[in-house]
C-alpha cells in the first residue's frame, strides 16, 4: 500500500510539473506575439530571459520520468502515463523554442516600418495558445475525445498560415522594398504552424495513454 501511495504522489507531482510548464510555454507564446503587434522589444526580451526556466522544468520532468521507471516500474496506464509525460516535456521545450524565435524577429522588426499582418498573425498565435492549452487540459483528464477533437481543428492553423503566406509573398513581388520585413514575417508564422502540428503531436499521445491506440499518421 505505502509503494503504491508513493508511486500516486510521484506521479502527482510530474502531472503537476507537466501543466506548470505548459502554462509557461502558452504565456511565452503569447507574450512573443504581443512584443511583435504591440512593437514591445522589452517584452520579447522578458521571454528570452524566461527561457532558461522552461529549460530548468524540462530538466527536472526529465529526471522524474527516470526515477519513476528505474524505482516504481510502473505497469499499464501508469507507465503509458510516464512515457506519455517524457514524449510530451521535449514537445513543450521546441514549443518555448519557437517562442524565443518569435521574440527574437520581433526585436528585429520593432524598429522597422511595420507591415499589416498583425491581424492574421495574432488570429494564428491565439488559435495556437487555446490549442495548446486544452490538449493540455485534455491530457491531464485524460480525455480523448476532446483530444481526438482538436487534432481535427489543426486545419483552422494550417489555413491561416496559407492565407498569409500567399499574402507575404505577393507583398514581396509587388514592393521589393519589403522583402527582408516579410521574409522574417513568414518565418513567424512557421512558427506558430508549427506549435499546431506540437499540439496534435500531444494528442495523439494523450489518446495512447488513455487508450492504448496509436493513432500517429493514421489520418
């Protein structure tokens, strides 16, 4: 009884750690976004700084994971849980990832003359945040309907990504002048493309771990 309370409080403690660094991802996404519409290079400065505390937790999840296979051996869900948890940690850490490379072009860009794409880049950012946030909802309650759901809502991204990259390049060909501005856009908005493929990525684990299924590439 005592090993399985322990092996209860571990897991516990790495579902916790889990949504404490997606809730770190999501703001950094979100505070990325905000430095490049509202021009805020002290904003995007705050999210390279916060990076290495998203390193930190991926760290310690990382540690957690092992511990809790090398000394509980968990069995059934609760080992399709830790598994899901060390697939799911490295996935969040590339999310941080592209937030600090959003940052970063937004430092670039704020001194620049500014391009109208803030619209559809911030339609972008804050579908990839609500995204990002309920497949980690979903995951925690283990809930793979909702998380069956959103894989198939990764289109409304994908969509808006077309749409402006459609936009960008004909904005380049019409006004060379603002080649090097759309240029950093485009890389912006791959991006946040990318953070929707992330978060299919957390659901199709979350429907393993629930479920036992992979469903990877089956759609």
């Amino acid at each position: 009884m005592e090993f399985h309370r322990r092996l209860d409080a571990e897991l516990d403690l790495l579902r916790d750690r889990v949504l404490l660094m997606g809730g770190e991802t999501e703001a950094a996404v979100q505070k990325a976004m905000y430095s490049l519409s509202e021009r805020d290079t002290a904003a995007a400065r705050e999210v390279l700084e916060g990076d290495d505390r998203i390193d930190l937790l991926e760290l310690e999840i990382d540690r957690l994971c092992i511990e809790a296979l090398a000394l509980r051996q968990p069995a059934a869900r609760d080992l399709r849980f830790v598994v899901s948890v060390a697939k799911i940690n490295p996935i969040l850490e590339r999310i941080a990832d592209h937030a600090c490379n959003i940052a970063r072009a937004a430092i670039d860009l704020n001194d620049e003359p500014q391009l109208d794409t803030r619209g559809e880049l911030r339609r972008m950012a804050d579908i990839a945040s609500r995204q990002l946030r309920d497949a980690l909802d979903a995951f925690t309650r283990s809930d793979a309907a909702t998380a069956r759901a959103l894989i198939g809502r990764d289109d409304e991204i994908d969509a808006l990504y077309d749409h402006l990259f459609r936009d960008l390049i004909g904005l380049m060909a019409s006004d060379p002048t603002t080649t090097t501005r759309a240029a950093r856009l485009l890389f912006v908005a791959k991006h946040l493309e990318r953070v929707g493929d992330y978060v299919t990525d957390i659901c199709e684990l979350t429907v393993y771990m629930t479920e036992a299924e992979f469903i990877r590439h089956s759609n």
